[in-house]
C-alpha cells in the first residue's frame, strides 16, 4: 500500500495541470479577446510614447 500512498500526490498534482491548461486554452480568444488585444495595444503605445519623449528629451 506504500506505492498507493507515493504515487497519489503526483496523479493528483497532474490531474490539476491538466485541468489549468485545458481551462487556460479554452478562455483564449472568444469575446474578450477583442478587449484584451486593445488594452494590451493601448498599454504598449503607451510605453512607446513614454520612450520616444524620454529619447527626444
């Protein structure tokens, strides 16, 4: 009964794995995909204009 005992923490560690990256692709895309591609856009041309006006500077 010991290899019961040493191998259920790893099955149960995989088993949450798989079911954080099944969960991780499946909320990629769909509606707020749009949304977080424009804050992500938004976020990095503002990045952008802080570098430009430090380098003009």
């Amino acid at each position: 009964m010991d290899y019961v005992s040493a191998l259920v923490p790893p099955v149960v560690m995989a088993v949450f794995f798989v079911g954080l990256i099944v969960t991780i692709v499946k909320t990629q895309g769909g509606a707020n995909k749009a949304k977080e591609d424009a804050a992500v856009d938004s976020a990095m041309a503002r990045a952008e204009a802080v570098r430009q006006a430090r380098r003009d500077t």
